[in-house]
C-alpha cells in the first residue's frame, strides 16, 4: 500500500496551540524528506471546503518552530458537518491530488475526520493539539506543557502582589472539561486548593480549607480554580460566597483568559511535535489510517481515531494527594 | 541640619509595584553608606501604628533587587487617616529614634506622608512606587516600565489567537484614572484602537476604525481599553455593543488584571528604583524634606510632595497621532 | 520498621538545578504532614560535618516553589571523601537527632550516601537533581526540562541575528557526558546539526551536512554541540575547522553556560519536585532505605541507589533520526 | 520642497538589533498613511547594489512588531566603500523611482549614508538601531533597552548559581566601545563591580573591591565587564588574575553573547521605533534631509547625521557612584 501516498494535505483545526506550527514544520519536512509532496490547508476544514490550499516544501517552514498559533490559521466550519460540505471538499482535495490527510487539532476535529473518513474512505492521521490535554490516547497534548507554564508564570507574579498584602487570589484557568491544567499548574504555582470538574470538593471544604491555611500561619493564598469547575458556582460568584462567610478574607479574582493559548511552544511541546510530525506522515505512508500519534509512557504510538475521540483522558489522581501535602 | 538625621525609617504603602524592593534595597544600602541607620516599617502605615519595626543592614537586603512586590508588605490602614493612629505612628517612630521617613507608592501614600508631617513636622520624601504612572513630577513610577512588558507579551500571546482565528480581541488593561498603560502598551503591542480615559473617542468612531481596519485588509485586530476608559461601558458591554452593530465580529475578551503589577522588574524600573532611593536618602541627609524623588527628562530631581499629589501626570498625546499612523 | 523514622534531614549537594528548592519544600511539607521532624542541612555535606543545620517547618518553605537554586546551599566537600569527615558527619547527625537523609543531587552526592549508609547504616533516600538528565533510575532529573527551555529561549534570540544576516552559528551547550540538553534543545531550537558525546558524527559528516543545507536553499544555520562532544576539538577549533574547509561559511560561537543552571523552575520541574519528595520520605516512612525516586515513563518509582550511581542514562536515538529529518 | 518625496526607500544595517522591525513597519505605515510609496531594500547598502527591492505596504507588516532582527536582513557591504559600488546602488535606486532614503543602523550605516548623499545629493534621514547605545544625538537607540533586559534576565539567573554555590562570577556583555549596557545592566543586576571601557578602574581597586565584599559579609558576587574594558586584560586572563591574587576566590566565566542582539523588543523599544519612523518620514516629506532622528529628554528630535556620526555618547558618570553606594 505504501506506493500509493503521493501527497499529503495538513491542517490545523479547534482553538490553536503553541506546537502546532512545530507539528506543521515536522509534517512538510517529514514529507519532503521521503519525497513526497505535502499541500498546506488553510483555515481547517473551511479552507479544504474552500479550495484554500497551498504547495509547502521544506523552506516553506522555516523560522516556525519557536512561533505560537498556527501559520495555516484555525476556523470552526459548520458547512463541513453537512454532507454537501464535506463533498465540496472532497472535490477539492480530488483536483488537487491529495490523497491524505493529516488533521492537527483536538477532539472536534479528529471526529469530522472519522466522519470524512468514513464517507469518502481518506485517509486520516491526527496530531492531537489542543492546551487542555483532554484527548485519550496521549499523555501530552500539543500546547498542554506551554500552557502549564504561561499559567505559573502569571501566578507567579499574582503571587508577588498576594504576599505584599496578604490575599487571597482565586485565578481561574482554562480546561471546561478537564483539570489538568489547573491540578499541574496549581501545583507547580503552589496553590492552597485546587478546584477541577472531575472532583466535587464541596463548598464546605474549601472554606475549611481556608481557615485551616490562616490558622497555620499562611498569610497569602492562591486558590486555582479550572473554567469548567463542577461546584455550581462561577469565580466570581465563589469569590462572594467566600467573602460572605469568611468575611476576613478579601478576594482578588483573575481570569488568566486566552493568553493561555498563544506564545512560544516550550522545548518539550517542540519536540513532541516533531516527533508526532514525523510518526503522522510514515504511518500514512506505512498505508495505516485513522490513527491518531500520540505520546503514552515516553514512547510514540498510534491509537484508534475512534477510541481517541470516544476515551477520556483521565486525571492523576496521586497528583490530588500531592496538591493536599503540598498546601501543609 | 544635615548633621541631625540618624535613623530613617523606610515603608511601603498602597498596591505593590515591581522596583519597590530594588528602592527599598538602595534605601538601606545608602544609608550604610552614609553610617546612617535604616529601619524597615512592615505593611505600610498600619506597621507604624503597629510599630512593626525591623533594623536592616546591606545584608539584609541581598538578593532582592530583581523580586516582584515588596519584602517590607504594604496595607491599606484606615487608622491612620485619624489623627488617633498617626499620634501612635508619631510615637512608635520616637520611641525608635526614627527621625527621617522615606515612603514608597503612590498618591495616596503621599497624601498621608504630608499629614503626617503638618502634624508633626517629621520630614518625609517619597518615592514614586505604581504600575499605573499617574503621579506628578516624575516621567515614570516604579513598576510602570516593567507593567508595560508584561502587558505586550500577554498581548503578543494572544495576538497568537487572534491571527490564527483571525479574531477580534478586547484586551483591558489596568489604570483607573490614567491611560499610561494602555496607550503605551497597545502602541507596543501594535493595537488596533486604544481607548483611554483620558480621552473619549465615542462609540461611532471605535466601529468606524474597526470597519477601516476590516476593509484595509487585517483579518484580525486587537483593541486596548484602559480599565478607567469613559466611553460608559465595560469591557464586557463593549463586545456586546459591537457585536450588535458589526455583527461580522466575533469578539473576545481578556482582562489582564493583578498579574500586571508583579513580576522580576525591568533593568529600567531596578536603575531608576536605585536612582531615587540614593537621591530619597541624600536629600534627607541634606536637610530637606517634603519632596517626591522623581525623574523628570532623564534627570533625578526633587518635586514638593505637594505638588506631586495635587498635580497630574498627563499622556503624551503625539502618542494619540502615532497609535493612529501605526494602525493604518 | 516505619515508626522508627522521627526526623529527616534533607540536603542539596553537587551542582544546583531548578526544581531543587520545589523538592525541599515538598520534603519538608511532607514531613510535617505526616508529623515528622525536619531538619534542613547547609552546603550538602560539608555543612553536615560542620553541624549547619536548621530546624524547618512548613511555614520555612514559603515562597520558594518558583526559585531557582537552592536555599540550602550546595557545595562540594572533599572532606566528606575521608572517613573523618564522614565521622564528624555521623556525629553530628546523631547529636541532633536526625535518623534518615533525603539527599538532593546527582551520581557524585548519590555516591557519598551510598558510602555513608554503608559505614553507618544511615537510610538515605536520593532524589536526582541536576540539569544534565544523566541519572539511571529516571527519565528526568530536576531542573531539566527547565535547562530544555532556557537553551531553545536563548538560541531563538541567537536565530534573530542568524536570519538576519545569514550566518553559521555554533551553541555550546552543557552535557559534560551526557547529550540530553544538546539532543532535545537542538530539535526544539531547530538546530540543522547536533553534537554530542554519544555520537561521533565525525568532522567530514558536519562539513557534508552544512554543504547540503546551504544548498537546500537554507540561509542561515545553527549547529548545537554539547560541551562533553567527543570529535576531539572544542568548540573554537571546530570554528576554525569548518571555516577553514568552508569558506563561504562565516561561523560565531555563543557559549551558552551558567545561565543554564539557573532561573525560575519549569511547571513540569515543580511538579515533579513535589512528587519526588512526597515518595522520598514516605519510603524513609515506609522503612525504605538505599533508593532514588525517580520519574520512568510517568511513573514514580523507586530504584536502588546503587543502580542509579551504577547505570547510564541514555539518550533517546529514536530522536537522532527525528534531527536528522528535521534540518531537511 | 514637500511635494517632490514620492517613493521612499528604507533599509537596515550593521548588527541587527530588537526593534528595528518595529522601525520598518513605523517607515512602512507613515508613508501608507501620508500616502507615499515605500520600497523595502535587503541586506542593507549591499541590497542597494544589487538592486535587491520589494514593494511594501502596510500589510507586509502585520505582526513583526514584536519580532527581533530583521525582515529586511542586514549585511556589510564592502562594494558600498567605493565609489563604483555607490554609483551601481545610485542607479538602481534611480531606476526603481526611490527619492529618499531611510537607514535604520549605527554609525557605520550612516557615515555610509552620509558620503552617498555627499556625491549624489540623495536624501537621508538615519533611525539609531544598536544594542550598544554608542550614538550621539539620542539617549536611547532601538535595541538597548531589550539588551538591558536580556542581561539581567541572564544575570538573575546565574546569581541562583552563585548564591547557592557562595561564588564569584565574571559575566562578560556586549559593548566594545561603550560602557552603557555594562553599568546600567550591572547596577540592574546588582553587580559587585561593573568594568567599563570609558573608566580604568585598575586591577589594584578590583582586587581591594572584592577582599572588602566578602569582608562585609556577601557571599556570592558578580563582576560585570563590557567587551572593551580597557584594563588590558580579557575576561579569562582577568579571572587568572584575581585567582592567583586572592585564591579563597574560585572564579566562574560567563560570556553572555550574541543572544543579546535578539529576542522580542521591550515595549520601550516598540514605541520608540515607531515613534522614530513617523518622524523620519514626516522629516523627507518636510523637505529635511541628513539627520537623525532621536530620542532627547524624552522628545523626539533631529541631530544632523553628521553630529551623530562624529560626537560621542557619554555613559552617565553619576551611575558610576550609584554603582558603588549599591554595592555596600
């Protein structure tokens, strides 16, 4: 089968993530190095809908490693969930020869590619690219680690603020599904509590929590909390809820927002990406399809697309332990 | 009467401010130099109410010079806005053998100083410590050089977004009563429209600019507001006023908040913290009290503490023509 | 055995590394949260012969997660390598009481507790810290990753200049016998050649690969070489070399070197800080003794001491390959 | 006069350096917005001659105002030196209808502008872009203040190693001819001792310096030294000597290099550059030629080229004794 790959088209698709350039540079570079030709897709599915294509060789992605978001830009397509869509597309992936494709993004991108997959039989690899790391079969999405940092870092400097005055700061982090950032970085930043979607601490505990840490001695704290936290409550509203009845608290909040996203890809994110880069275009050329590269114990592997689109990425729950000695 | 001072007394009062420690390090150190001796008041005026005193020696200072907040704490101390708390601030200083005050922060902390010293005639100079550079008879406050990188790389970050997804981007930024910040961070970080309260543009000429800037060619663009802009509208109602009236955007939000005022200073804020606090010190030595060290046309000068708080530090509008020549 | 442990000390020893103070904190706060004395030893085990210790409770280990260095102090100790010094120690240890040792630091400190736990039967538990990720028993050594990020940081500023004037540039980064950091920085940083101790790529393969990267159209070039590279010629002389047989080439050398020990922790270097010292003193706790903690594929583990000081860390030749495709 | 400026060229050359960037697209979008036309040249003076131009507008801009180095490359060129080389560069800017240039660079670059507008009457208006701060007619040139900023940033990190270890340091930084990164980044970095070229310290003093800093009690120390320090002795020699005349002192090396030419710009230097490049353009089109354009006392003026290239640019003598009170 592997006579049969001659062109490869790669797209990034979702919210972007710092590595997706890195994974675009590994893919055309990969491509060129064993000679075959590599079609840039602009804009994700739309561009493919669009026709939105352009020839990459390996200067094409020079000075890309080290550069946040995506060169071939990110769009949400809702024309690519109708049939007709996904047939435009596959008309214009036809004219322009590309026989495969490999699909850099996150959960909603890898399922339009099983659906296109299924209809036309496309060949499809996914690089999984997303920060909040909630996609199975991978410990380590592109963007995850970047993020990580770009969150302690802002805490870091909350934290100044915090100890000159005595605070409390609740940061709210991204992750509407999924606490792995808010647990790792939580840890890395020190906070006192974190607060994720898979735990419901409970209000209760949190104010325990509170007042356990100023009896202690802690004069500051910082209470991480992920967007998608599970108490029923926004930031805000908790900020108030805290206030009201532990009114010796005076609650900053700050919502770390989209700055999450973007910056330049940590060296881990970087090399991933090459390595997953690499893994996506010799897989397709191997004939595998509908796998998604991914990192599980140090090693790159492929999984099902399906199971990684249907499996959860589960949380360490020994790192929840860790945060509770932590906060001592 | 230069002989009279002995023993200066050091604080720093309102929001913390990266540079703050670098002043407070060249405070002590200084007075070493002169065999002066330095004592660290704690949490601002409340630690002098409290006499939450503490003797600093150049040792005690090491390793500081390049750490967001402050090591002495600062507080907000209602107390001593009566003249009750500043009698006992007056006699926790007496009781020390503090004769000579050197206040670090803003207004506010100023205003305090010279109450302090009509009452009791103890002779105070301050140094200018905010990120939001809103005080009179200095070019720039501590910590404002240092906000100012902070807010251009989270820009640039989301900026990362914003072209990926070719997006709009209302980024607040912090500076209540002054658009320092805003106009000088959205210049660096290549905003599209900067609104600040200094200055009210209107609601039809923010569409108009975003409407020129669509039609020029730019798939995405981001606008800074000031968190005092006077257009009447937060950030949050701004999205949704245009989005009502220029339904092609799709605007998001970030408001960077607390993390603005910490962080490692700037070379810049850690010289001219190093700067004033030398002057601060050698001015008090001189005899003179009731002054601001500031920095005004790269010089260290000295402005009446008086006019220093009445006064009011104005934007450079050439800015204004500049931001507007850059967004073509 | 586990009610025999009453107090820990915990030491820095070797060469710091970001992430060692993480580890101190979380040895301490683990002590404490399980009730068990802490005692922090001064300048690894020179300050253990001279009885430089110091009582340390949560509240010891504030605000020191993000940190660089180490607040104990490291330093070497030639003492410590004759029985008398190590006799002293072991007095000194019992004098206060202490009855095991967390020992932070790489192969050469992992030795002196081997050596002292046979002469003493002292349980020791060694968590590895040191840039250079060349430890047995771990597939990260504290500060690593962080070292990973500041070299890919500095040689992105190196490629401002290198692109923009077209020119060869040579980064000697550290890895006396090890080339993890020249290895994965070099991918991450994009470097078109990578030397290190592993390999002799040979001087006529470096000469060949930078004829085909100028003929690839590449412009300007960085060649990353660890500073342990076995091809007989450091970094100077291979300038010299490659100038000489190339002459269109005009090289520049940058040697990265101290800053690459220091600097704020990665995230990923907290966490596993935290981790590590979690599983250190709960096995002293569990009654284990002779044993690194260590990270292998996502998993922490134990393994014996002698093994860690023993094996070699090797590098990942899966990645030699992922390089060379990669600079096509 | 003003009519006649129709289509304006700009170049950049010598190093490159953080800013220079923000400085093309400031020339690119005041020419679009006083609508002018704006060719950008390559390689600098070496472009010139080989006819090397591209149309620019304010599109070929978009987001590199926060990039380091430079999108028009920069190169020394020996053909410009003479009088042939000049008149090929003279011809093509005349074939290509450019009327006036812009030169973005140091000295070099504009004495190379000055003779070219002495033998064809070609208009010239120079923007100072140089880490070194080394020219005459402006306080600040483009790439200074993110050099400062760099150096600390690397200093902070190796004082985590020379804290940790109680050791000596000697960092090497960039300027051959000036001292301004030396002292305004030693004093940022609180240097122990900072060496200049403008000032013979003699090695007696360094020597007496550094016994009276241990005698106060520091434990650590770094020595900063400019490339050009005039003591008559390199970096490694001076480590030989302080070793051999103080051996309780084990000296470490640390020559920061060429990383301090790139990186993003501060936001300090975003403004400046753009503040210079409307200035520039709005001088051609007033009819103005032959100057700088500079930052003075906060204003932005003009210097005739020639002043800048002849005059010399003094280190602030007052930050020498600042120096020396911050290193009680």
């Amino acid at each position: 089968m592997s006579g049969k790959i001659k062109k490869i088209g790669v797209l990034t698709s979702g919210g972007d993530a710092p590595g997706m350039n890195a994974a675009i540079r590994s893919v055309v570079r990969t491509c060129a190095f064993h000679n075959i030709e590599c079609i840039g897709i602009y804009r994700g599915y739309q561009g493919m809908i669009e026709g939105d294509f352009k020839e990459m060789g390996p200067r094409s992605v020079n000075n890309i490693v080290n550069k946040g978001g995506t060169i071939l830009k990110s769009a949400r397509s809702k024309e690519f969930m109708t049939p007709e869509g996904r047939k435009k597309a596959f008309d214009n992936l036809q004219k322009a020869g590309i026989d495969s494709l490999v699909v850099i993004g996150g959960d909603g991108s890898f399922t339009g590619g099983l659906v296109f997959n299924k209809e036309y039989g496309f060949p499809v690899i996914g690089i999984p690219g997303t920060i909040d790391n909630d996609i199975f079969g991978t410990s380590h999405t592109l963007g995850y680690d970047t993020a990580l940092n770009t969150v302690v870092e802002a805490i870091d400097k909350i934290r100044d603020t915090a100890s000159s005055h005595n605070r409390l700061f609740f940061v709210e982090v991204m992750g509407r599904d999924a606490g792995h950032i808010a647990l790792n970085a939580g840890i890395g930043a020190g906070a006192e509590e974190i607060l994720i979607p898979e735990e419901d601490l409970g209000l209760d505990r949190l104010l325990e929590s509170l007042q356990k840490s100023k009896a202690s001695g802690k004069s500051s704290s910082i209470v991480v909390i992920a967007e998608g936290d599970k108490m029923g409550k926004n930031v805000f509203e908790l900020k108030d809820y805290v206030e009201e009845n532990l009114p010796e608290y005076d609650v900053r909040v700050s919502v770390l927002g989209h700055m999450q996203r973007g910056g330049a890809p940590s060296c881990f994110d970087r090399v991933l990406a090459s390595r997953l880069g690499v893994k996506a275009v010799e897989s397709l050329i191997a004939g595998k399809s509908n796998y998604m590269a991914g990192l599980i114990k140090d090693e790159v592997v492929l999984t099902p697309l399906e199971q990684a689109v249907k499996g959860h990425s589960e949380i360490d729950r020994e790192l929840l332990r860790v945060s509770d000695i932590m906060s001592t």
